[in-house]
C-alpha cells in the first residue's frame, strides 16, 4: 500500500521526528526528556555570554555580535547542509507562536540560546514544533 497526500507527509514527518530522537538522544534518555519536561543544562559554549553578545567590560548587553542566523552559523557551519531546514527565508505558511527576524525564519525561530527546556535547545517539544509550520 502506497500512501500519498497529507496522510503521507504525516506520517513521513512524524517517522523522521521519531528517528532524529531517538538516534541523537537514544531511547531511554528521549523517553525521559519528553515526560519530565524539566529544564536541561545548557551547553557550556553557552554559559560565556561573550559567545554571542557584546561586552561592556563584564557585563553582557542585549547586542549580539551578527543578526539572525549569521551568528548561529558561525559555531556551527554544517547547518547549512542541504539536509538541513532552510533558514533565512520568509515562510510561505504562517508561523504562529514563534519569532520570526524581519519576518524571515531564523535558526532563533524554533531554537532559543537562553533556554534548553526541550533539549537542542528547542523552543518546543520536536513533534510540536515542526506542526506549527508543517500540520499535514
């Protein structure tokens, strides 16, 4: 049986989200993760505020060294892998819920760098997160 339409992008979708979890964070630890919804420890790259923000002696300010995904992409330039989820570009579906940059989709769209609640630090819980763009 071959499905196709929005039944089979569903399933698709819902297929890939299973597998990411459960390949990058193993069963035992996502199972985990997604019943306790507790607040996970941030990266430690993401304890030095100097990562990303300016410095005023050493006191952070609210200005961050590049806009949007350019700052992301500097400590991770493999996210622009054609696999990966195109960032930089005005969605074609409305983004309800989450920020958008100059009304484009940025890395900071569906990750949040002060916040690591649903691991990678996502603003959501996988499966929530791409419905929010992606509800077929």
């Amino acid at each position: 049986m071959v499905l196709t339409g929005p039944s089979a992008n569903r399933i698709f979708l819902i297929v890939m989200m299973i597998c990411f979890t459960f390949t990058l964070f193993g069963c035992a630890q996502a199972a985990v993760r997604t019943r306790t919804r507790l607040p996970l420890p941030l990266p430690e790259i993401k304890k030095d505020c100097s990562t990303c923000h300016i410095m005023e002696g050493a006191r952070r300010t609210d200005s961050v060294k590049k806009q949007g995904s350019a700052l992301c992409l500097d400590c991770h330039p493999d996210r622009i892998a054609p696999q990966e989820h195109k960032v930089d570009i005005v969605p074609t579906m409305q983004v309800k819920g989450l920020p958008l940059l100059d009304g484009k989709m940025t890395c900071l769209t569906c990750h949040d760098p002060h916040s690591n609640k649903y691991d990678a630090l996502l603003r959501r819980q996988e499966t929530d997160l791409c419905l929010v763009c992606h509800p077929y």
